[in-house]
C-alpha cells in the first residue's frame, strides 16, 4: 500500500509517516528546505524536493501515480500572520491545494483521502448561534475546506476531515506553535507571578494521536465525514498549572479576567494589527466568545479511528519547554510557513 503525502516533514505529518511505515505502508511525500535539524524524518519515506505551488499537474501525477492514500498535512492555521485580505491567504494554502489535489488523487484513481483541517469548524457548525464563519476569517475558510473536500466523496472516493483541536508534542528542530503562548504570559507579569486568563477551557491531543488518527483516518473512514477529533478535555486552569509547571514558575498564581476585559484586549490587538498592516483570521475582541467557553470534544470519535491513550501532560511540558528556548533565542528552529 502506498500514501502520497503534502507535509510528510511537519511536526504531524512525519509522525504520521512515521506510523504508515512501521505498518507496512510506502510514504513518498513533497518538501521544502530546510528541514528541522534533528527532525526523525522516517529514513524509509521517498522525499521528492521541491514546492507544488511550482509543479505542474503533471508532474505531481507522476509522483502520485499508484498511491492508495492521500494525506494533505500542510497548510497554516490562525497564528500565521497575513495582510489583508487574510481570506486570499487561506485559500491559497488551505482550500485551493485540497480541491487541487483531490481532483489529482480521482485522476490517480485514490481512493482514500485525508484532510488535516481545525476543530473550529466543529463548534462553527454545533453553534450557528455563535456565527463564528462571519466574525472570524480562518473559521470560515475551514468551513469552505471542508465542503470543497466533501464535494469530491462518492462510492468509489473516501474522504476524511480531521476537525484537529490544540496539538501538543515536539519535534526536534521545529519552532513550536505555543511560543505565542510563552510570550503573551511572559508579558502579562515579567516577575512570574501572575497570569491572566479567562474561565473555559479546550480539548486537546498528542502528535500521536494525530497520526493515529490520520491513519485510522485512511483505513477506516467510508464516504465523506469530518471527524472532530478531541481527547484529553482540560479547563485553562488545569492548562496553565501544567505550563507554569514546566515554564520553572509552579507557584504562579492565576487571575480569572471577565469576558469585557478579555474584549477590551482584543480592540488593542485589532489596532496593533492595523499599523502593520495585518488582517487577523480570528477576530480578536469575538474570540472571547470561544475563549470563555468550555470547547471540549467527546473523545467517542478519536476512540473510533483507533486513537488511544497518550500522556499528554507529558507533551505539553516538552512542547512549553522547547517554546521557552524559542523565546529566548537559545535553539535555531524552523518556523511554520506556508510554502
């Protein structure tokens, strides 16, 4: 059996590699220097060099000629910064690459295709009531991913979306997401003893659990389904006690701020944006809406592509610890880019 892969050098895309090779799967997957110093890139997976923006229908025909799955595991989220119009940015890396390469993958006759998409489109669909695809930007190119990738599923093409919370494990090499996180509580106190955050709480994953169900995700999945994927369901408190813990700061203490503050900060954001010239893809003063929530996820559905249990305090103190190194300089790290 046989996967083509877009993003099999990423933080979750090689996991995932890594676990269709130590199952018996061939992996061949695109990439673009640099990769991350240290990364365990699977010495098995075929590694064709260059950037699909730049080949042609074609030439990606040939690569994935013969292939069973399809993974696309690339794209950027809400933390890569654009200017404005923010929207052309997601279409460009997140919905146009997956009608692309699903209209490919029919050519090739694949039968099996995941998508790697965001748990905001779980909630922007279980709450219509939020309206969360018109205030936020990115949520609302999910959401159009999604059905452009529903559109190509039929008897003979299965396609998958993980709807994927927050995501916590390392690789060697790669500049961690929460470095924003290390930062915004670094701000908010320099003498380490308070944090600001608001009441509510998130569900999260390991980089296992991903990959276990990106491949769960290949083998099981019939016809077309989003799958919000959630596991380990922690209230911010609970969050930050961990990331005090493994920031050396175990005793910092955490202020609850009410949902009008939370707001307030967000109109600060906005105009910061706007002297750079940035477009945020979530609206800043609105995200306290999902901010002050409680945005878990029954993990029924991870349980059903054969997710099982990861340490997950474990992952967020490797992931904390290599984002206080990003922070302060001390690693030389790749960073997340779209191509």
């Amino acid at each position: 059996m046989k996967v083509f892969m877009i993003g099999g050098t990423g933080l979750l895309g090689c996991a995932a590699a890594q676990m269709f090779i130590d199952k018996g799967y061939e992996v061949t997957s695109i990439a673009l220097p640099p990769l991350p110093v240290g990364a365990p890139i699977p010495p098995e997976m075929d590694l064709k060099w260059g950037n699909y923006f730049e080949l042609s229908d074609d030439e990606l025909l040939e690569m994935m000629k013969g292939s069973d799955v399809f993974v696309f595991a690339a794209g950027v989220d809400e933390r890569v910064e654009f200017p404005a119009p923010v929207y052309e940015a997601y279409r460009k890396y997140n919905i146009d690459p997956v009608r692309r390469f699903l209209t490919l993958a029919k050519k090739c006759g694949i039968k099996n295709n995941v998508i790697l998409g965001s748990y905001f489109s779980y909630f922007a669909k279980t709450f219509p009531e939020m309206k969360l695809t018109e205030w936020h930007p990115y949520i609302r190119s999910r959401i159009e991913q999604e059905n452009v990738a529903m559109s190509f599923a039929d008897d003979e093409t299965n396609v998958a979306v993980l709807e994927l919370p927050y995501i916590f494990g390392t690789q060697p090499g790669r500049k961690p997401v929460w470095v924003i996180l290390i930062e915004q509580i670094h701000n908010m106190d320099k003498s380490g003893h308070v944090t600001m955050y608001p009441k509510g709480g998130t569900t999260m994953v390991t980089v296992r659990q991903v990959a276990q169900s990106i491949v769960g995700a290949a083998e099981r999945n019939k016809g077309g389904n989003c799958y919000p994927i959630g596991y380990y369901n922690l209230t911010w408190d609970d969050f930050l006690k961990i990331v005090h813990e493994a920031m050396g700061t175990p005793k910092r203490k955490i202020i609850h701020i009410a949902k009008w503050m939370f707001r307030m900060y967000g109109k600060t954001m906005i105009k910061d944006y706007e002297k750079r010239g940035i477009e945020g893809g979530i609206n800043a003063v609105e995200l306290a809406e999902i901010m002050c929530m409680n945005t878990f996820i029954d993990k029924k559905w991870a349980v059903s592509l054969g997710v099982t249990d990861d340490d997950i305090k474990s992952a967020i103190f490797d992931s904390v610890k290599l984002s206080v190194d990003a922070f302060k300089g001390t690693q030389e790290l790749v960073g997340m880019k779209g191509e």
